[in-house]
C-alpha cells in the first residue's frame, strides 16, 4: 500500500483516513502541520489513489477494513489517533469493532456514523441503487445494472461530479484557495482503467456500512474514546447533524462546526490542526 508519512516516530501516531473520490492526497496541507507535534500516517486504499488495485481483491468496505489492520501491523502501529473522513469513518470503524484495543482518540471530520447524517439530496439515488439488489438473493438486477451506469455517467466519468464535492459548501469568497490539482487528480485516478468497476462496487456496498451504524454507535458508547468532531457545517453528503448526534453515544465530545463543505481541509487545514493539537495535546497521554 502506498502511503505518506511524516514526523517523528517517538511522538502520538495520527493514521488519516481519506474518503471519496480522493486518496491521501487530500491530506497535503495538514500532514506538514501535524508532523510539528505527531508521527503522521495516511495510507491509499486498494483501488484508490497510488495503491495498486489487485484484480483478485474483493472490492467491499469489510475487505479495506481488513486490509487497513494488514496494513497498521505491517507498519507496526498498535496505538493511534484516528481522523475519520467519509470512506475513512466506515473503514475505522469496522476495523475498530474487532480490534478496539491501541485507538487513543478520534477526530471525525465529516465522518458519519447515523442514518440521519446521510445528506437526502446526495444519497437518493444511491439508496435507489441499493433497493434495486435482489432482497432474496442479495445479487444485482437488471434495474441495479442500469443505476450504475447512470452513476458511473454523474459521479465517475463527469468531471463535475468531483469538482463541486470539493467546492459545493465552500463560501465563494474562499472557492479561489482550493487548488484546481485536488479534484484533477481525483478525477483522473478515479478514471483509470478498472477503477470505475471498482468504486461502483463500493458505492453498491455502503449500503452495509448503513446496516451497521447501530454497531459503529455502539463502539463509541463502549469504548469511552474522545472524539473531535471538526465537521464542515454545509455539507451536503454528510450534513452537520452527524456531528450532533455524536452526543448521544460519546462521552467525551468536542464539537466544532467550520464554515466549509465536505472537503473542509482545502480552506481550513491551520484552524483543523490547531483543533487536533490542542485536543490530542489535553486527551492522550
């Protein structure tokens, strides 16, 4: 797996983890500002970003999961922060569910855990594409076979479609400071051959990642771990309200709602590590 790293080794372990359509990448302007303080670590999903893409790998979030703990034990990493971004939250949390040992903080940033934090206008049609499965047999039809396409039409193959997750939210006097690379790069990774395959797969299989938010929430009551929330408050994919609801299942909760939208760091990255420095600095010892 392809990953970054930066920072001394002796000070707190923070893994980044990207999300949608990105890879870790979207991480170039916080990785230098924490590695000041912390041993920096964000790792490309297989299928993502500089990560070769296996053809025999089965392309579901139980498997990133997986392959996320192949990955922390191969860079012998047993105790971390967690920043949980989009993708990122579902991966963390399968993940944290059979491994909850060694997870020193989380900072989630725009990374959902609750139906209602699904933003209704993003997600219709992906929850039209997940109705069309076969509920006997749980294999694709007819109907799921031409959803995808019109997806892979509006999310993959239109440039659009990656642009404005970068810029829709973001207030238009601060749309000139998010580098035009991001979303190119995005893009044109998302658009190699195979890849599209690939993320239609997982948007098809985040419907199970919805089936175990009770499970995610459970993690976060149990396991007593403090979370930063630095949540991007216009968001339309994941709206503000899955910040809020982490008060009902976290204990030790900080909330800060930034004028941004989903990809908040592209504006934001200075006031984000100062947030994490502050709260890593007073929560983990």
């Amino acid at each position: 797996m392809f990953y970054r790293e930066a920072g001394s080794s002796l000070n707190p372990t923070i893994v980044l983890l990207h999300g949608f359509p990105s890879s870790s990448h979207q991480y170039r302007l916080l990785i230098p500002l924490l590695a000041l303080s912390f041993h920096v670590i964000a790792p490309d999903y297989p299928g993502f970003g500089f990560t070769l893409a296996p053809d025999n790998f089965e392309y579901s979030f139980a498997s990133l999961a997986t392959t996320f703990g192949y990955f922390l034990d191969a860079i012998n990493v047993t105790k971390y922060a967690a920043y949980i971004f989009d993708y990122g939250a579902p991966i963390f949390f399968r993940h944290a569910l059979q491994n909850p040992n060694g997870v020193t903080a989380i900072i989630a940033q725009n990374g959902n855990a609750y139906v209602q934090g699904l933003g209704q206008t993003f997600w219709a049609p992906l929850e039209q594409y997940w109705a069309s499965v076969d509920p006997q047999t749980g294999q694709p039809t007819n109907q799921t076979y031409a959803i995808a396409e019109q997806l892979r039409a509006a999310v993959i193959e239109d440039p659009a479609g990656t642009k404005t997750q970068y810029t829709t939210g973001t207030p238009q006097d601060q749309l000139s400071q998010i580098a035009p690379e991001s979303w190119t790069l995005d893009y044109y990774l998302l658009n190699r051959p195979g890849i599209p395959d690939i993320q239609l797969d997982l948007l098809l299989d985040y419907r199970n990642n919805v089936a175990m938010y009770p499970q995610f929430q459970s993690y976060l009551r149990e396991s007593n771990v403090p979370v930063l929330a630095a949540w991007g408050e216009n968001d339309i994919i994941f709206p503000p309200i899955g910040a809020e609801l982490l008060k009902t299942d976290v204990r030790d909760l900080e909330i800060h709602l930034l004028n941004a939208g989903h990809f908040l760091l592209e504006t934001n990255s200075p006031t984000v590590a100062d947030l994490i420095a502050s709260f890593m600095h007073r929560k983990v010892h």
